[in-house]
C-alpha cells in the first residue's frame, strides 16, 4: 500500500513541478528560477561515461584496448548506428520519444497500475531519457528519492540537449551484460563486427539484451534472447521497416555469436607506453604529485582517447623471433630499439615470453652496466678534454685510488696502448684512469642530460667500470647511445607519437628538443672506437655487413649481466642478459649469444630478413 501510495504522490507531483519549471519569473527577484536552479546543480557540460581508449602502432593498427572501472564501451557517434538499431530501442523502449519532453504520463500512468496491482516497483515506465539520466548520473537504486532525482535531470536533459543527442547517448550507455556497455561495444564483442557491418537479425538480438540484461544474457540464456530478438524484428515490421516476408527472412537467420578475443600482441610496449602516458601527463597538466598524475592519467583513459605510438611491428616480431632463438632455460633477456634518426622507440622486449603487466627489465629493471658505461662516463669526457683521439696513448697497468685496485679481465698488464686497443679490447685500467684525470663530478656532469636514475658521484671510482649501486634500463642506455648517432646531440627517444581526444582534436604531442652533450669532434672519435668494437674486439660476433656499425660490450662480475650496446647509421639498440636474482651466465657470454641477439635484430640475421 506504502509503495503504490508513493507512486500516486510522485505522479501528482509531476504537473506541479512542471508547472513551475516553465514559470518565467518569481514573485521575489532574489530567487533562482527551476531553470537556473538546475543549471548550476545539474550543468550536464559533458556526460560521464566510461570509454575505451585505444594504443595504436606506426601503421595505425589497434594494438591495445584499454578499459576501466569493468567498462568496455566503444563511442558510436549517431551518424554511425543504423537507422534499424535505433528504431528497434525507440519501439521497446519508448514509443513516443519524440512527442515527449523526457516524462511520460501515459507511461508512468502505466507502470502505476501495474505496480499498484503487483505491489511492487518491478515497472519503473521510464523514457529513453529518464533511463539515460539513470545511467549517467544515478545508481539503479528502486527508491523514490533516486526517482526523483531522475526526474529532474531528465528535464533537465531535454532542456540542454537535442533528442539526437539524447538518443545517440542513451545507446551508447546501455548495459548489454557480461560488462558491455553501448552499442558499439555489443555489436564489438558478441560479433567481432562493427555496428554498421550487423544484419538486422543481428542488431535485434542485441536489442533483446537491455530489457534484461540477465535474463537475456546470450551466453547463458539464448533461446529466451533469440524469443524476444523476435518480438523485436516484428516491431519493425509493425513500423514499415520489413515486409511480411523481410520479416520472416530475419526470424529464420541462425544468430551464430563469435566472441571477441582480447588481444594483445606487443604487451612489452604497450605497457611501457602506459608508463610514458604518466609523463605525458604531467608535462600537459603541469603535476607534481604521483597520486594525482595517476588519477588524471585514468580520466585521460576513461575520455576515449587514441594513443598512436612508434611501433614497427615488423621490428617488434623480429625481436620476439631473437627472442626464441636465443631464450635458454634459467636467464632473461630485455631489448630496446630506437630510431635514432627520428627519436622513436620502434621495439622493445621486456623479457623472454613477457606477459601484461608483468615486471619490465626493458624499462624497470636496473642493473650494473659494467664496461657498457665506458663510453659515456670514461671516453667521451677524457677526450672532450683533453683533446684525444683513438690513437692517443694510455697506461693499461695497474694502478690503485686509495683501496680501489681495478684489474684488466685478463689480469694482464699492457703498457701504453692505443686509446683504440683499450677501448676495442675493454681494457679496465685505462678507463678508470681517464676517469681520475677527468674527475668525477665534471665526468657525472656528461651524465645528467640522459637522466640516469641510478648513478651518482658517490658510487665512487668503480663506476668507471659499471660498479654502480643501482645500475640503469635497457632503455636508458639505448637512449644514452643515440647521441653517438646524432653527433653528440641528444634527444630522448618516445614511444608515443601524439595523443588524441575522442573527437580527434591532439590532445598531446612531445615537443622534445635536442641538447648538445659534447662536441661534433669527440663524437668523430667515438664512433671511430665503437666501430673497432665490432671490427676487431671483444664485439666481433654482431658483425654483419652495414654501411656503419659500432658498440660496446658490458660484462659485471661472475657474470651476473651481460651487455652489449650500439647502433647502426639508423637504429640503436641495448640488449641484456641475465638473470633477476642474480646467478652466472657465464656459458651466454662464451657462446657471444647476446651478440647474436642484437645482430639479429638489427637485421644482420638471415632468419630476420631484410632491414627495412
């Protein structure tokens, strides 16, 4: 009795409210009409729905679907939903949308009688509008306070947006169960087809869902969605929309669902690029604080955005092929290549069958370089000072700082050597020399434009040779060695190319700009004493033919990481082996398989096919 009093009291409250909406003036100035009243609680400046965001690679393709909150949901703008779609939720839903101004007498009149006789609220005799003022802005709660609240938002919808704009929301907020929201998502989902490529059988039978989202769950209950699906087409055919024998043609059209599968083909990269859109991020918004760079990053996410990124799929696959060539049981491998030409980040492996949102040793883990440090923070600033050159002379014995007492990995002594031979044949003495004649903090100083996280003047002497506390990416020392190819400039590389709202207006671009780090001429020498590292030292295996090729390697005690990093005249590419909690990789190094890898994908390989 209590509840279908209730509804006599919402209903006559309705012609009062209404009444007093369309008052255009108030006995007392002071006061607000309805109408501003609801545009300064209401404003509706944009709806609030949850939307998938997409990642796209160089040639545009959809590599990864972002959702949130559970919400898979695909914008259909109402130019794209066939004119079938729509008419089949105005028929079931709300026949006299058009002739309404968001309330329904007639149905609410309805859904009274048939609460008052059910003694329930079972019929709620909602418009399309009071539904999409459901979905936006309130929860699903059978109360009368939430449907009041209803009410006055959907007046207020009416007011600010044209029924086009209502309906074109309303189908694309829809629960289509099994977490589906909207149109485009069902037709995504449960088909694998956009919505414009459905048969009409096929949208009826997901008009069917809504009514019921449980009841008509087609993967649990089809027979009772194929029922109703035709109900529907005969709607259709009451509005003219099929002929007698249309009609039939669709009732007997056998629905055959084929689920979408989530894939995800490049997890290495698509997940590091989440981490690059956090960047991108703070640098838009101008944030500091990490809590709020990530809650502005998932408002980023749930808008609809399209991230189009740098990957070369064709360069992705031939790193996953590296991969499997040279995965052994019990070690990991991480991979970063960079356009250095360009600054785009084209590849990148994260580790040997690396699954999403797993721990990424291209960009997360941090390990002592060893001698792959040597041409930053040893070479480059003792020839931008002191005016070397390859063929400069250097002491190759031993020598002692204090209680550091580096030896060469062959524990042999070898005078005064070219800075070539040290350099090509990763002599350790020397470049700890240069390091003190140079000095630590005016060397440290070459670092700090690439960023290194994990290097500092503290970790002594010994990171003349790698021994550093923490240790660097993948990804950091790829970035490092593209200056080598830009002629001492550097650039960080990028993995996004640009950002893109909903409606494809650029949200996002980076607007990096170069620094020069040391002079054209230290370069000069530098890539000479890369090249000897392939040619004639300790790099000789990565050798293949290319118009320029250089590097060096890394190798830490017990060999724990192996490193080798280097470019070609376009691509730069670190590669490491080793494992996560430490252990001896010894028979990698002998058998040079992380040359191989990096030979490999840079296109040296004959199973990797030609560069392009």
């Amino acid at each position: 009795m209590r509840k279908w009093f209730g509804w006599i009291f919402i209903l006559l409250l309705i012609p009062l409210f209404l009444f007093l909406l369309l008052s255009s003036g108030q006995a007392v100035e002071s006061l607000k009409s309805i109408p501003a009243a609801l545009d300064e609680r209401i404003p509706l400046n944009q709806a609030p729905a949850v939307l998938n965001s997409y990642i796209k690679d160089s040639e545009g393709a959809v590599i990864s679907e972002l959702k949130t909150e559970g919400q898979n949901r695909i914008y259909v703008p109402a130019s794209q939903i066939p004119p079938q779609m729509k008419e089949l939720f105005l028929q079931s839903e709300d026949k006299r949308f058009y002739e309404h101004a968001g309330l329904d007498f007639e149905g609410t009149a309805r859904a009274l009688l048939v609460n008052a006789r059910n003694n329930s609220l079972d019929q709620g005799g909602s418009t399309i509008t009071q539904q999409l003022a459901r979905n936006l802005y309130l929860n699903h709660d059978r109360t009368y306070n939430r449907k009041l609240s209803e009410l006055l938002i959907s007046v207020q919808l009416e007011r600010k947006w044209s029924k086009e704009k209502i309906l074109e929301s309303y189908l694309n907020t829809i629960y289509f169960q099994n977490n589906i929201y909207g149109v485009g998502a069902a037709a995504d989902y449960y088909f694998s087809k956009p919505l414009k490529a459905l048969t009409t059988a096929q949208m009826a039978y997901l008009a069917a869902i809504p009514n019921n989202p449980s009841l008509y769950n087609p993967l649990k209950h089809p027979e009772k969605t194929k029922k109703r699906q035709e109900r529907l087409l005969e709607l259709l055919a009451e509005r003219g929309m099929l002929t007698a024998g249309q009609l039939e043609e669709e009732k007997s059209r056998s629905i055959k669902l084929n689920l979408k599968k989530k894939q995800e083909p490049y997890p290495d990269y698509t997940d590091y690029v989440m981490e690059e859109l956090k960047q991108a991020v703070k640098v838009k918004e101008k944030l500091t604080d990490p809590e709020q760079i990530s809650q502005k990053t998932r408002e980023w996410i749930q808008s609809g955005i399209t991230i189009e990124t740098y990957l070369s799929p064709f360069l992705q696959e031939r790193m996953y092929r590296a991969n499997e060539a040279y995965l052994t049981e019990g070690h990991q491998s991480a991979a970063v290549m960079i356009d250095h030409q360009t600054h785009q980040i084209v590849a990148m492996s994260g580790g040997n069958h690396y699954k999403k949102h797993e721990f990424n040793r291209a960009f997360q883990a941090y390990r002592q370089p060893g001698s792959a440090i040597k041409p930053l923070l040893d070479y480059v600033p003792y020839i931008e000072t002191k005016k070397a050159d390859k063929n400069s002379l250097i002491n190759s014995d031993r020598l002692c700082i204090q209680e550091f007492c580096p030896e060469n990995y062959s524990k042999k002594e070898y005078g005064w050597v070219t800075m070539e031979k040290a350099f090509s044949q990763s002599y350790n003495t020397p470049a700890v020399r240069m390091l003190k004649e140079v000095g630590i903090g005016r060397a440290m100083n070459y670092l700090k434009p690439f960023h290194f996280k994990g290097i500092a003047p503290s970790d002594g002497y010994a990171a003349a040779l790698g021994g550093v506390e923490t240790g660097v990416s993948p990804l950091e020392l790829a970035n490092a060695y593209t200056s080598f190819g830009n002629e001492g400039q550097y650039q960080p590389g990028r993995a996004i190319k640009r950002i893109l709202a909903m409606d494809g207006t650029v949200l996002f671009e980076w607007r990096d700009r170069p620094v020069q780090v040391w002079s054209k001429q230290t370069n000069t020498v530098m890539r000479d004493l890369l090249q000897s590292v392939i040619k004639k030292g300790t790099g000789k295996k990565a050798s293949f033919e290319s118009a320029y090729l250089g590097g060096k390697t890394g190798t830490t005690s017990d060999y724990y990481d192996v490193w080798f990093s280097g470019l070609s005249d376009r691509y730069t590419a670190s590669v490491w082996f080793g494992k996560d909690k430490n252990g001896s990789i010894q028979s990698i190094y002998d058998q040079g398989s992380h040359l191989r890898y990096w030979k490999m994908i840079m296109g040296g390989d004959e199973q990797a096919g030609a560069d392009r």
